[in-house]
C-alpha cells in the first residue's frame, strides 16, 4: 500500500560547500520535487561464458522532476541554484533584490542543496541537488513554474530534517507581472 501523497513534503537546505550534506531545513510547501536514481549499469560477458557475470557502475546519481505555482518564495531558491547573485537589502525594508545575470562565455555561480522528500516514516535524500533547468507558463488563468532537478546518489530510510521554517506560499498575482516588447532591437 502506497504512502497517502498529502503527508509528503519537499525540503532544501543550502549546502555551504557543495555536496557536503546539510540539515534540510526550509520547506517548501509549494514545489512538488520528485527525485529518483538514475544509475548506469554496464553489464560484460567475459570469454568462455554465455551469461553476464561483471557488472560495472557507471552512473550513479538522482534525477526528477519539479512543478509548482509561481511563488515569490521558491523563485529565488531555483534561480539560486541556475545562477547565484546575493541578494541586496533595499533600504531599511524588509525587501531583497535578487539580480541574477547569467553569463553566455564564462562559468556561473550557483547553489547546491540537500534535498529531502518524504513523509515521517521515510525520506529520500540527495546531496549537491540543483533545479537544472527552469520552464514557467503564464497564461490569463495561472503562473506556474516546472523543471528539470539533480543531485548525487539517493538515500533512503532517512528521518525528516525536524521543525523546518517553513518558505512563504505567496503565488505571484497575474496583476503583479508587465510583459513589455521592444519595438525596435
């Protein structure tokens, strides 16, 4: 019998030296991440057998999925992780601008994760897990964002990261958005 979905949960915590696991303690009740491993076997027949008998590991990591609404709490989170740029204070708000410019010629910065999904009784973990590609829709309904997440080697049988601070649900308001063409280039 499966696990009932809505006990399931999706947690990051920001890895400070990339691929060194970390407490995952930031839930995001708005991204829906699921991960799975995605291992590589290279299966050999050596001489003088008919079965294969040598099994060599190739690829061993985690590959998923994630989707989810638009969210003002999320976004820099993912873009973080395509392409890090701290964040600048405005004034003496409460309010950040986060710039994120990535380069076409030289290499970007960006954030790792452990990331954790799972519910009280089992969780899977990978570590060095980054959101690799970053797809959003905006139609006259709805703004959603979904892409493409990695990371290393999966574990199971893991415990939850305990009290997690929850990351802010704000979806971004269709109002709140201006798309502008340039009639010249």
């Amino acid at each position: 019998m499966g696990r009932p979905e809505v006990n399931i949960v999706t947690q990051l915590g920001d890895e400070t030296t990339k691929g060194t696991g970390v407490a995952a303690d930031k839930r995001f009740p708005d991204l829906d991440v699921e991960m799975s491993p995605d291992d590589e076997v290279k299966f050999y027949t050596p001489a003088g057998s008919k079965a294969e008998e040598v099994a060599v590991p190739h690829k061993r990591m985690a590959m998923g999925s994630y989707k989810g609404p638009l969210t003002y709490g999320s976004l820099p989170w993912i873009l973080s992780s395509l392409k890090y740029a701290a964040p600048v204070q405005i004034g003496a708000t409460t309010g950040y601008t986060w710039t994120h410019d990535v380069s076409a010629s030289a290499e970007n910065a960006f954030k790792t994760y452990t990331i954790e999904r799972g519910d009280a009784n089992d969780a899977g973990e990978s570590t060095y897990g980054f959101f690799n590609s970053w797809n959003f829709n905006i139609t006259r309904e709805e703004a959603t964002v979904s892409g493409d997440v990695c990371g290393r080697v999966m574990s199971f049988g893991n415990t939850l990261t305990a009290t997690p601070t929850t990351i802010e649900n704000i979806p971004v308001a269709l109002g709140d958005m201006s798309i502008y063409l340039d009639p010249t280039l």
